[in-house]
C-alpha cells in the first residue's frame, strides 16, 4: 500500500470554500481506482488542513496523477492561490479496524 498527504496553510476565509470544494471532489477521489481509504482533517487553530490518501499501490497514485481529477484540485487551489504540498510514501503498516 501506498499513503499520500496533502497540506495546506489556507486563510481562515477559504476554509469554507475548500470545504465546499472537497464535499465534492472528495467522493469523486474515492471512486478512483486504487483508493482504499480518505481522510481529510481540519486544524483551524494552526491553520491548516490535511488530506490523507491510501492507495492499494503506487501505480494507482501514478494513474491519479497523470489523470484529469487532480487537474481540477490544481486550478481550484491556483484560483485561491493555495500552495498545497504533496507527498506520497510506501505504507509500513496497516492495519484494518471499525470506526
């Protein structure tokens, strides 16, 4: 498995929109193949957010790339001029439980 992280720094006015944005984008990412779980916190009080992506393998991350999606999160976070950070890291350990 593979893990990608996406952070961001936003101004407190464009939480709302990322919000807006990714209630979206978010369940359109899950239906992309290789996705095996999503998780998107927010940290108001530090100001910032994080995604978190788990992949069933690092082709599937290269897929999504060099895909159309992330295209669309690019131009959204250019329009609000959001430098975003983008890491992606083998997964170590996994485990499965019920939330």
């Amino acid at each position: 498995m593979f893990i990608t992280v996406t952070t961001s720094r936003p101004k407190p006015d464009q939480f709302e929109k990322i919000e807006t944005f990714l209630s979206k984008f978010l369940p359109r990412l899950e239906q992309q193949s290789g996705v095996v779980a999503i998780y998107h916190y927010v940290r108001p009080e530090r100001g910032d957010d994080t995604t978190l992506v788990i992949w069933e393998n690092q082709e599937a991350v290269k897929n999504y790339r060099e895909g159309s999606l992330i295209q669309e999160a690019v131009a959204f976070e250019k329009e609000l001029n959001l430098p975003s950070t983008r890491e992606g890291y083998p997964l170590a350990y996994a485990t499965s439980f019920e939330a």
